[in-house]
C-alpha cells in the first residue's frame, strides 16, 4: 500500500450515489452546463430518512414512558429504604395514582424549555449536552406536581404528598430519560441517516468529511462550491442549493468555507433555511471550544471566546478527580490487567510491559506504560521502540495528511500480535497508562502524550500543552485519533487547555467508551 492511498480522504471518497433523485439532479445540472459529478470511490445503499414530526413524537413517547418507568422505579427503591408506612410497597398504587401528573408534568416542562425542536439531524446533540436541560425539565415537572398535590391535599383532603418520593423520581427520571433518548438515537441511526450536503472545498471540507464519516447515521450526499469553477466531485454551485436539497432529500447543511460571503449567499441560505437544518464553521474555528457562548448585541450575535483560565482550585479539582479515578480503575480493572499480561507472555516472547519516554507538564519527561501489542527483536529489544506510532523514528512529512499515514501504520502490520491487534483496536493496551496517572505523570484527560523529538518542533502557541499533563484519553483521541492530521492534533491539544472546564473533561470521558468501542482512529 502506498502512502498517498492513506491521505485524508476527500467529500467524493464518501458520497452516498442511489439516494433519492440523485440522477435527476445531475441531469439537471447537466442541462445547466455544469459538468458531471464524479464516479464516487464507495457505493453504499442509502437508508430511510424520518421527519421532523415523527422524530419528536418519538422523543415524547420515550420521555413519557422513561419518565412513567422511573416513577414506578423510585417508588419501588424507596419502598425498600424507608421506615415510613406511607412509602410502603403496600401503597404502591396508591403513591403511584397520586403522583401520577408527574410524567405529564416532566413532557410539558421539556416541551417549554424547546428540545422537541431539535431535529436527529442535528449532528451536535449528544446524551452529555441533553443531560443540563433533562434536569431543569424534570426538576420542574417535580415541582409542578408538588404544587399540583399539595393544592389538592388542601382543598380535597387527600393524603399529604411525600418529599422523598419527587427527589427520587427526579434522579431516576433524569437517567432514565437519558439512557431512553441514547437508546432512541441509537435505534434511528441504526434504521435511518441524515443526509448532509457541504458547501466548500480544500482543506476544510476534507477534514469535515473525515469527522462526518466516522459519525452512525450519516450519509453525504456530495458537496457544492463557491463562485468559483467546479471541482471534479462537485455537484454545483451555492447557487444550486434549493434545487439540490429538494431533489436529494437533504437533511443538513455544512457551510465549511468561512472566508467565502456575499449578500447572494445569504439570499441562497435563507431560501433553504425552512427546510434543511444549516451549519456554518466560524471563521476563528480554531479559538471555539466548548466553553464558548453565543452573545447578542442588539440582534448581533456575538461568539465568545473563552478565556484560557486554569486556576490553582482548577487544578487541585482536576488531580483530585485523577488520583481518586485512577485508583478505582485499577482496583476494579486489575484482574482484566492480570488477565492480560498473562496472555501477552503466553502468546508472544518478551515483557509484558511497554516501556517509552514521552515529555509531560512542564516539558518534563517521564516513562509512559502500556502493554505490548508487537514482537520483540532477535536481541530483545521491543520493535515498539523503534518504530512504533510514537517511535523516535522521523516522521514523514505532511502537516495535512492523517497521523497514520505519517507515523506509516501500515508498514507495522505484521510485526502486531494477535492480541495486540485485539488491545490496539480496543484501547486496552493503554490500562496500565492508569499507574502513571496515579504517579502524577499523566491524567484521565489531557493532551496527548508526545516523545521527545515530537515536543522539540513545537513553540508559540502549539507548546501551551506542556502546561497541563497528558491524558490517557482527550479530545484528540475522541475527535479521530490517528485519522487526524498533525495539524489537527495541535489545534485539538490547545483548544483543550486554553479552554479546560472540569465538564469537558466528563464529556471526553463519556465519549471515549463509544470511540473505544468503534475502533476509531486505531490501528
């Protein structure tokens, strides 16, 4: 295989050809003289789509029963704890009758607050972002019924409403609600896709194509240009978007060229704004991280960036977190890591254990931990040492082209173990990574860790990572790991520290299991 088949793969490597009148659209655009898309590289079938509509009434109908399950649930839990005769098994029926607005009370608060709007073809929802609206919406629906019973207690006589039955129904009803819409989204991408269309080209566009194709329930459709003369894969112009979103039943829009505007464009943008969901990538894309806010000026929105501001409470908070994560993993995970070194030495000759210098907090070195995934040479040293995806061998160059590529992955195939594919895919190699968490080297979620000729090439604004320590996980690992450029890697490392919120951390930690799981970006 060579390298150039490894580069970052382009919008055509990912377009979905039979879905809906595809052919009419590019007849159509024939007629107008524009020239023919090209033969994309993968054909897959395209799947179903589902409507607004249908997507919202589903997402009521899973709110109402989670909600619905969880009382019954919290009942039942306080049934088991409580000495009070009142919150009795025996008076299950009667607590459950009485505290029955409860799942009405939770729909119509989430319905006020808005989230029935937000179409599955919004690629940004995620169970972590839902999870600050779940709780005001079911804190407010407990309340609501609270009030509602307590009234009816006073005026009818009825029997008094018991605290403890609402603040264990708002917790089990926020995860209940939670776990159900994950379960809903999972069930949607599964049977159908959103389909998006990109408006640009180059760089940019490459890189919103490889996250978009790492993503379940996503089909792109192709991708537009500007003014500017049609590349072979374009399937037109901006000024061909109303036609194009119409005939090929797009869903979402991706606007991923920021130095591109004119007055016509916005024309084009608003036509189709009733119909397809936009997104546009701000032009300082590289300064927007998840702590960033959207403002308004008299009706000028205005996009906050945050301020890089990693306190000394910050911090304690973080290695707090570190020490008391790092050993409860190994105490839970230590006979699946016992389990692991063994078939590691019955399988291969050599250690267990994989030993690298890297370059920590403050640029200092350290030894870094993981479990051997390749053989060892005739004079024992481990082959990892010399060319492993941090080996100290140069890399290729190519700021632009994906890490596995650069770091040439494919050329260490054969030297892998069979357990050692099974770890890499995985990420288990990277447990005992867990110890130098422990030890101070490392934290759950970081940067990630560079060896020492990595670190030597980075200055300015790219060495601000060394101001934090790296992580076993992080938003690099999550966002494609080695299916990212080295360019990416970097933008990735200092948006995460000039932008670190201990919430951020628990939205990576919540998105690496999902990552681990589909293997992205290893190799």
């Amino acid at each position: 295989m060579s390298t150039s088949e490894l580069e970052t793969p382009t919008v055509s490597a990912f377009v979905v050809t039979d879905g809906p009148d595809l052919g009419a659209a590019a007849r159509r655009l024939q007629d107008q003289n524009a020239p023919a898309p090209a033969e994309p590289a993968h054909v897959r079938r395209a799947r179903r789509t589902i409507s607004e509509g249908h997507y919202s009434a589903a997402r009521v109908g899973v709110d109402f029963v989670s909600t619905t399950v969880a009382l019954m649930a919290a009942l039942v839990f306080l049934s088991t704890q409580s000495h009070v005769a009142a919150n009795s098994i025996q008076h299950f029926w009667g607590n459950f009758g009485g505290d029955a607005l409860f799942p009405f009370a939770v729909v119509l608060a989430i319905a006020i607050g808005g989230s029935y709007r937000t179409n599955q073809g919004q690629l940004g929802t995620s169970m972590f972002k839902e999870l600050k609206d779940i709780l005001f919406a079911v804190s407010v629906g407990c309340v609501i019924t609270l009030i509602a019973n307590t009234y009816v207690h006073v005026v009818g006589g009825t029997a008094r409403p018991l605290a403890a039955q609402y603040v264990i129904a708002v917790v089990v009803a926020v995860v209940f609600i939670s776990l159900g819409r994950a379960i809903l989204r999972a069930s949607i991408h599964t049977m159908t896709a959103t389909r998006v269309l990109i408006v640009g080209t180059g760089t940019l566009t490459d890189r919103i194509t490889t996250y978009l194709g790492l993503r379940h329930g996503v089909e792109i459709v192709g991708h537009v240009v500007g003014e500017e003369q049609l590349d072979d894969g374009a399937l037109g112009t901006v000024d061909d978007l109303p036609t194009l979103c119409r005939d090929l039943n797009v869903q979402q829009v991706i606007v991923g060229f920021p130095s591109c505007h004119s007055e016509k464009f916005v024309g084009i943008y608003r036509q189709i704004q009733g119909d397809v969901h936009i997104a546009f990538v701000p032009r300082y894309f590289e300064l927007i991280s998840f702590r960033s806010r959207l403002a308004d000026l008299g009706g000028l929105p205005l996009l906050e960036v945050a301020r890089p501001d990693l306190s000394g409470l910050d911090r304690f908070l973080k290695r707090s977190f570190d020490v008391a994560a790092s050993l409860s993993a190994l105490i839970v995970l230590s006979p699946v890591m016992a389990i692991t070194a063994v078939a590691i030495r019955f399988t291969s000759s050599g250690k267990a254990l994989f030993r690298q210098t890297r370059i920590g907090l403050g640029g200092q070195e350290f030894t870094v931990l993981k479990f051997r995934t390749m053989t060892e040479s005739e004079n024992g040293v481990d082959i990892t040492l010399e060319e492993s995806e941090d080996s100290d061998t140069p890399l290729e160059p190519g700021a632009s082209r994906p890490l596995h590529a650069v770091r040439r992955k494919h050329t260490e195939v054969q030297r892998i173990t069979g357990i050692g594919k099974t770890l890499r895919k995985s990420r288990l190699d990277e447990l005992p990574q867990l110890i130098n968490v422990l030890r101070g080297d490392m934290s759950i979620v970081g940067p990630r860790p560079f060896v020492p000729h990595e670190s030597t090439e980075l200055d300015g604004w790219a060495a601000q990572r060394f101001s934090v320590r790296p992580g076993i996980t992080g938003l690099w690992q999550v966002s494609g790991s080695n299916d990212l450029s080295t360019e990416d890697l970097h933008q990735l490392d200092h948006l995460y520290v000039s932008s670190w919120s201990f919430w951020w951390d628990l939205k990576i930690m919540l998105d690496t299991p999902k990552t681990m799981l589909q293997g992205i970006g290893a190799y």
